[in-house]
C-alpha cells in the first residue's frame, strides 16, 4: 500500500482528505492504487499527528475492504484502531 502525505494551504474547511488514486495502467505497474493524504497547514504538530493516523486508518480501511459508502463504517473502526495502537502503544 503506498500512502503519501502532503500538506496544503487551504482545504476549504477540512483538516485533512484521504484520497484514491487509481492506476490506469495498472498492468504494467505493481501499484493498481495509491492513497494521497492532505493535511492542512497551520494546525499544531499534536493535532496533526492524530489527524494522519485517521487518515491512514482510510487508507488502511480501503486497502483491505474496498472503497465504503459509509466512511467511518466499522471495517474503518478497526483500521483506525490498528493505525492508533501503531503509533501510540494499546490504549
């Protein structure tokens, strides 16, 4: 799974997006899909690592159990756990 994480100006009132990048020339590539996070700029380091582990808990989410009509469905609950214990220890 390849996530990358870029910090922009202006979300438009978002902190943060998680978004899915198709391959189109997926047979060629190993890669089918990416994920680009996008976090904003000005927010303090502490909220802007809790911010990515949610994010990457979407990507995470995705890799494994496809693109959700709901986003914070259960299977992304799992997922964000997984990501929070990663970077945090078991809470």
């Amino acid at each position: 799974m390849t996530v990358r994480t870029v910090l922009k100006k202006d979300l438009k009132g978002d902190w943060a997006r998680c978004w899915l990048y198709v391959n189109k020339n997926a047979k060629k590539s190993k890669r089918k899909y990416s994920f680009v996070i996008e976090i904003g700029r000005g927010i303090n380091e502490d909220f802007a690592i809790d911010i990515l582990v949610h994010e990457w808990g979407h990507a995470y989410d995705q890799h494994h159990n496809g693109y959700p009509r709901i986003h914070h469905r259960k299977s992304w609950s799992d997922a964000y756990n997984e990501c929070y214990t990663i970077v945090y220890g078991r809470h």
